[in-house]
C-alpha cells in the first residue's frame, strides 16, 4: 500500500446544512466514514462559514487518515488554516 493510493480512495463532500452554513463528509468505497455539520474543535455547534473552509478540514482530516493518524482536529489546526468560527464577522 502507498498512502498516495489510499489518499485518492477517499472522497471529500462538502455539503450545505440546514443551518445556512456547510459541513463535510468523507467516504471510502461509497462508505461514510465521517459526516461532520460542524466545526470540529470548538465548544459550540457551528457549522462552516464558506464551502472553502469546510473543504480545507475535509482534505486535513483526508490526509490524516490516508496516514493512519487520529483525524481528530485541533482549535490550532482551525487558527493555521485561518477557519472562521464565527459566520457573521466579515
């Protein structure tokens, strides 16, 4: 197994939730693996400000289980990636 081959097995959708914002979902042989509506981290239940920033921790989460790591997300994770936790600041 290369981790490359493993990568592209997995498929990121990104999705828009009931709550105006996105969330994101992640599959391996049209198997759901991880279907998040929100930001992961933080102490409320947000969903994702932009589809951008719901698909920059999809793919972060992607790669961590294509190397077999916790893909479990940091608030650190959101600041390096500059995710917004609050929708209606511009």
């Amino acid at each position: 197994f290369n981790s490359e081959s493993v990568k592209q097995n997995y498929k990121v959708t990104v999705f828009k939730t009931e709550d105006n914002g996105y969330g994101y979902m992640i599959s391996i042989h049209k198997k759901i693996l991880i279907k998040q509506h929100h930001i992961p981290a933080i102490q409320k239940d947000l969903p994702f400000c932009s589809y951008e920033d719901a698909k920059k921790i999809a793919e972060l989460v992607k790669e961590k289980l294509a190397h077999k790591v916790n893909p479990s997300v940091s608030v650190k994770e959101l600041d390096k990636l500059k995710i917004k936790t609050s929708c209606n600041t511009q």
